[in-house]
C-alpha cells in the first residue's frame, strides 16, 4: 500500500518527466493489484472476527442458510423482473395468461413439465444431503461464541489497543476456549434435553 502511494504521488508530479520511467508503472500497478487483493481479504477476515465466526464455520453456515425455506421469502419480494427465479416468473405468466383465456391450450404442456421437473427434483432429493450446522450453532442459526462485535474483537485481538497491531499475543485466554454467548447456550442446552427425550 506504500509504495502504490508514494508511487502514485511521484507519478503525479513527474510522470511526464523523462526520469519516471516504465519500471515504476509496473511497480504502481503491481503494488495495486497486491493491495486490493490483500484489503480484500483483510476485510473479509475483520468482517468474521466481528461475527465470531472461522472461515469454515462461515461458509457452512451461508450453505445452510441458503437452504432454509425462510431464505427464499425473505428476498422474494426484493427482487426485480431481471432477478426474478424462473418459477417465479412462469407463475406470474400462468396467472396472466388465466386472466386472458389462454390458459387451455398451454395447460397440457406446462402439467407435463411440471410432472419432469418433479420426477427430476425427488431424484436430486434422493442424492443431495441437507446441510448441517456446526456444532457450535443452534438449530436457529446462532453462534455460541458470537459476544458482539466488541467482545468478539477483544476476545481476538486483546483488551489493549497499543498491541493490536504487534504480532504478539494479547488475547486473553489461551486461544482454545473462549468465552460462551449466554442466551445462544440456553437455547443450545434446551435443544439438546428435547433431542434426549425424543430419543428416550
């Protein structure tokens, strides 16, 4: 990030000049490249401190958020014609074309692919496995060591703010156990006794 700076604010004032030479654009444009791959991921990983979250534990979540029937209805209603799925937008030319009469003669053809896309999706019932949740989530979704962003990013990076950027350790604890969120691990232990008695 440095040098993409420095680089940028000489190029500024002497670009035209013959002694900034084509050596110093590649290194401006390879030093930008580097810094917004590296921001990047940066942002990312800041983004999953303050969740509480590891990478693992992030993508599964997302893979199992997506196949939850809520996640359909959340963002049904926020999508435009362009974004629509395309049983979405089938449904609304069935209904258009059953205010205008014309639904007589296509209904044979769209009850046959209904019935193939049927007989297709029991069979990718059949192979796919539904995705579960880390043993560190509720059955709701909610993260056990998920404190807030405050307390996930002390919990991370350490209570004094002079060493966070001092590749020291300054977390508290040992970096194995932390701290629980207290109102995920009610919910995780009343899930727990149900699942018992439903055993029993």
């Amino acid at each position: 990030m440095w040098m993409l700076i420095t680089t940028a604010i000489a190029y500024a004032q002497y670009g035209r000049s013959q002694t900034f030479d084509g050596y110093a654009i590649v290194a401006m444009v390879i030093s930008g490249i580097i810094s917004f791959l590296v921001g990047a991921f940066t942002c990312a990983h800041l983004g999953l401190v303050t969740l509480g979250r590891t990478t693992i534990e992030n993508k599964i979540y997302h893979a199992w958020d997506l196949t939850r029937p809520q996640h359909d209805q959340r963002f049904k209603f926020q999508r435009s014609n362009s974004q629509k799925l395309p049983a979405e937008k089938a449904e609304e030319n069935r209904e258009r074309d059953m205010e205008e009469g014309r639904v007589e003669k296509k209904e044979q053809a769209i009850e046959k692919k209904d019935q193939a896309i049927e007989k297709k999706g029991k069979a990718v019932e059949k192979t796919e496995k539904p995705v579960r949740l880390p043993e560190t989530f509720t059955l709701t979704g909610k993260n056990l060591y998920n404190n807030g962003v405050w307390y996930n990013w002390r919990d991370v990076m350490g209570p004094n703010v002079l060493l966070w950027f001092i590749p020291i350790g300054n977390s508290p604890g040992d970096g194995r156990e932390f701290r629980y969120n207290a109102m995920a691990l009610d919910e995780y232990k009343q899930e727990e006794r149900y699942q018992k008695k439903q055993e029993a």
